[in-house]
C-alpha cells in the first residue's frame, strides 16, 4: 500500500509529517528526509498495531497533486 505523507516545516525550522489516511501517525525530524525516514517506520509500526489489536487497516484513499500558484 502507498499512503501519502504531508512533510511541513515548523516555526522552529523542524519538519513534521503524517499521514492523512493514518490518524495520529506523525514524526518529526530536522530535516525533511529525515521526517521522511521517520514517518516511514511510523506507518509501519502504527500498522503492525493495528494488526495486532486486529483492527482494520485502513486503505489509502488521500491524493496529493501540487498546485504552482504566482
């Protein structure tokens, strides 16, 4: 499954990311390959505990498109 990852950088100059179709699945890092790297274990883990809990995975259902506005 592919989900998409929203990476925003804070006021502090850290980045965060999460998954829109993963509630509460976030990770930060201080730069934004490193929030990538880090989201990338979170949806793993928060996965494997939906799966050990037995809840349902949800599906990924978000779409990203990047819009150039001048």
């Amino acid at each position: 499954m592919e989900y998409v990852v929203v990476i925003e950088k804070a006021p502090d100059g850290s980045y965060s990311a999460y998954v829109p179709d993963l509630p509460g699945c976030v990770a930060c890092g201080d730069s934004p390959e490193e929030a990538a790297t880090e989201i990338g274990q979170a949806v793993r883990l928060h996965i494997e505990s939906l799966r050990s809990h037995q809840e349902p995975v949800p599906q990924p259902t978000a779409r990203a498109v990047t819009i150039y506005a001048a």
